[in-house]
C-alpha cells in the first residue's frame, strides 16, 4: 500500500506547556499540570482538580472576533494544527495546491458550547446564545473549523471515537495516504473541559480526589484533562524533497472493539490491538521498545492494559519500558492518545522516554516497568502507542526511527 509515511510536524496544546518544546520539557520534568479548576464552578462535586489549561490566551494566534464563536476545542485544535504546519515548515499556500485531509479525534465535540449555552440559557440570556455558537456545537464542528481558518479544502472528519479518537483519525490519515487518495494529513485530537464531562466521569465514581497515580497499588483513579495534539503526515519522498526534519514513520495500526461493557475494559480487546499493530507492521514485541500506556490510573484499566501486555510479552513483559503521560496531563479523552503521540515522535527523535509520575507503592498486579518518576535515556527505533475508549473501542499505533 504505498510508500511510508512519516510525521515531519507536530503541534500540542497542554496543561504543561502550549507548544512542542515547553511541553517536552515539563514533560521529561516529570511537571504535573493538575489543578483545581476554575473552568466551571465544582463546589458542589466531590472532586475539583483536573489538567485545566490555564492562562490560555486564543487571540495569541486567532482573531479576536473568530474567537466569539469558536468553542474551546476548537481553539486548541486550530492552533496545534498551525503550530503543527509551521514545524513542518509547511506555508498555507503551499498546502492548498496539494490533495489533503483534516481528521480529528474527539469525545464530547464542543461540549464548552453547550456549558455556556446551558448557562445563559437558565439566567435567561438569550441574546449571548449566537447561531453561530450553536453551530460550534454540531460533531463536525472541530476539523471543519480547522479547514474554516486556515482555508484549506480536501477529505474533512471527525472520529468521535471516545479516548482512543486520537489514534484512530493517525491511522485513518496513514490509509489515505498509502491508497494515495491525499498528499498531506493533518492529523489528531481535541478536547476541552466542560461540565458535563466532568460530572459524568465523577458519576462514575472514576476520579481520583487530586492526584493521577497509574500503576500505583494506591492509586485511586483518574483526572480529566483537556488540549489538541495534532501531527503532519505526508509520503516520505515529499519530506525528503522538502528536507524537513522526519520525528518518525508511521508503520501501522491496530483495532479492536470487544464490545464487552460500557465502562470496562476488557484484556483480550486490549491485547488484540496491541497484537494486530505489531503484526501489521512486520515485527514481534520483542522489537517494541517503549510503550506509551493508556495508563488512566483507575484500578481496572491499568489491570487489563498490564494483563495484556503481559500476555502479549511473555516473560519478557518487564524488559519494555511503560508509562504513562496521564499521570502529568490528566486524561485528555479525544485528544488524550493524539498527544501521546506527539510525545512517542519526540521521544523518538530524542531518545528520552517520559516518566509516569506520582508512583510510590508498586502493585503486585502491575509489575511492569513503569518507568517511575523520572525521565530515561534510552535510544528508541519502535514505539507502541496505546488507545483504549468505552465500548471497547482500541487503536494502538505504531511510530520508528526512519530507517
């Protein structure tokens, strides 16, 4: 199916850091950017933290008046998508004389508009609810306005796929560049903080009361997080012939959906996607350096992905090195296995694997290497990058060294 296809830029938007670098450097920090929230009023929840991005500042890289309509996943999906083309040295006219895609990962779209419409809506003021608003609101909301800001035309979708949506708009953007059906693909997830995501999660009784703890014997569950990761892919010869920096090539992906429960994750859905990634890029675990984990930090995901891992490794299930980013960023739903991704091309090119941090009891359960509160040095060739959703919706990716 084609030739490879490699990832020549990237774009983040997080809790730690509102660009490639500051990210990446809070990351192998081990920074965590928890905390309370100041999005929404919680006094009435039980819990109150999240990875809230603070001093968030749209109009840095959109016009003031495109922001009034603009829900905030929507805003952080447009500015890593330009930071994204800017690091792949990527200009706008350049990018509409080529045949191209936005796909977008996300879980609950623009659920900030429906907080803030909700809101005026029981003070009664209507005037501040905008047709244009509301159209913020609709499933294709996000990639579209993608394309609306940077005028770019082509193959535009959203993959509602929950917390694995990340994974599944990289892999829907190698396909179609390996079918050659498109030149270049702007790829990845968003998500903002709202209310009603907030309050659904702490309804199910997954939130941890302040710190995200995977792989813990103690740990206590999840937090939320919100923010865009967004990668550039395009056919190798392209980003040789521009001479860019190449992060890495995206070798394949794996699915699953085991349709086993709402909620809970299920070992053997797990394991199948991990399976089918290595196998459809031709290599065997052994040849998996780093696994960039699901790792929410609630008792029974972190059980399943290690039982699947284990499984999948054998005995050597402790010589791979797994963390997960979520214990820094809290869970970033649509946006959260796009990130990780971002991260799995860094720690590629820089040979540093990112840490899970606030670990302090190992757990029989998990005996994994979980790479426990600091940053390593290791030069990594194969990365696994795992996404899991409720209902059982899996996509693992698979990210190399160019060779």
């Amino acid at each position: 199916m084609g030739e490879k296809v490699v990832v020549s830029g990237v774009g983040v938007v997080s809790s730690i850091g509102l660009n490639k670098e500051d990210f990446w450097n809070n990351l192998i920090k081990g920074k965590s950017g928890i905390s309370k929230v100041t999005l929404f009023d919680t006094s009435k929840f039980k819990r109150h933290y999240a990875g809230e991005i603070r001093k968030f500042d749209p109009t840095l890289f959109i016009p003031e008046e495109m922001t009034q309509f603009l829900g905030r996943a929507s805003q952080f999906a447009i500015i890593a998508a330009k930071l994204a083309l800017e690091d792949a040295h990527l200009n706008l006219n350049e990018c509409r004389n080529k045949r191209l895609a936005i796909i977008v990962g996300t879980t609950m779209t623009e659920a900030s508009v429906l907080d803030f419409s909700s809101e005026m809506l029981l003070k009664e003021e209507w005037d501040e609810i905008t047709l244009k608003l509301l159209l913020n609101a609709f499933s294709p909301s996000i990639p579209r306005n993608i394309g609306y800001f940077l005028q770019l035309r082509g193959y535009n979708l959203l993959i509602p796929n929950a917390c694995a949506a990340g994974n599944y708009a990289i892999g829907y953007g190698l396909d179609l560049i390996k079918k050659g059906k498109v030149d270049l693909a702007i790829v990845g997830g968003a998500e903002a903080l709202s209310r009603v995501a907030f309050q659904g999660f702490q309804r199910l009784y997954a939130m941890a009361p302040r710190v995200c703890s995977p792989f813990d014997k103690n740990r206590k569950g999840m937090l939320l997080g919100e923010g865009a990761g967004i990668l550039i892919l395009e056919p190798f010869r392209e980003a040789e012939k521009r001479k860019v920096n190449i992060y890495a090539e995206v070798l394949g992906y794996g699915l699953s959906c085991d349709a086993y429960h709402m909620t809970i994750p299920k070992k053997k859905g797990i394991k199948k996607a991990m399976e089918k990634a290595i196998r459809e890029v031709g290599c065997s675990p052994e040849n998996i350096d780093y696994i960039c984990a699901h790792g929410t930090g609630t008792i029974q995901n972190d059980k399943a992905e290690v039982e699947a891992i284990k499984e999948l490794f054998g005995e050597n299930y402790r010589k791979v090195p797994v963390s997960s980013l979520k214990s820094m960023i809290g869970h970033c739903m649509g946006a959260a296995s796009s990130i990780e991704a971002v991260a799995c091309c860094l720690a590629i090119e820089r040979g540093i694997i990112p840490p899970t941090i606030n670990f302090k009891t190992p757990d029989p359960e998990c005996d994994i290497d979980c790479v426990p509160n600091k940053a390593r040095k290791k030069k990594l060739n194969t990365v696994l990058n795992n996404g899991f959703a409720f209902g059982g919706n899996n996509c693992c990716v698979v990210f190399s060294r160019l060779s």
